[in-house]
C-alpha cells in the first residue's frame, strides 16, 4: 500500500519536511516512490505537484493524517473535488 507522508529534511532545528509517496512498510527517512511536494512549518509554506498528488489518490494512495490536514489547509480537496473522507476511509479500514 501507498501512502503520502512527510519525510523530514533540513538541519537542527530547522526542520523542512517533504511530502513523498511512500511504501506503507518504508521508514520514514527511506526511499521514496516519488517527491510530490513539500511543508516548511516555520514559514508556514506548501508547495504540491498537484497532477502527482491527484494520481496516486487515484491510484488508491492513502495520505496520513498530518499531509490530509496540509492539503485542507491548502483548499485541495475543495479546489479539485477529490472524493476521500478521511472519516470514511477509516471506517472501510475497520470493516
């Protein structure tokens, strides 16, 4: 399975956090299937591919908890009518 997930980059303190599709049993510092943005909490800045993005939420990629309140926070999800719950997605999980 595929997730979106941040993947921490920077230095001390200083932390920059890039928004990759990654293999669920990958670590979070392991290798990426492919870079699809990233989050700098400092300045409070998001940059995302929103064509990559699209495709792996088509293919069935599940972004974790923290990159679905980025993309809200960045009107994703209302600019491009994509149709993941995040509610809805855990309970299907449960059954």
């Amino acid at each position: 399975m595929v997730k979106l997930r941040l993947k921490r980059c920077g230095r001390k303190q200083r932390a920059i956090y890039r928004i990759v599709a990654i293999d669920v049993r990958s670590r979070r510092e392991g290798r990426d299937l492919r870079k699809v943005g990233f989050y700098d909490p400092i300045k409070n800045q998001t940059y995302s591919n929103v064509p990559a993005i699209l495709d792996f939420l088509e293919k069935g990629a599940q972004p974790t908890g923290t990159v679905y309140d980025i993309l809200r926070k960045a009107e994703f999800f209302k600019e491009f009518r994509v149709s993941f719950d995040k509610k809805e997605s855990k309970k299907k999980n449960r059954e």
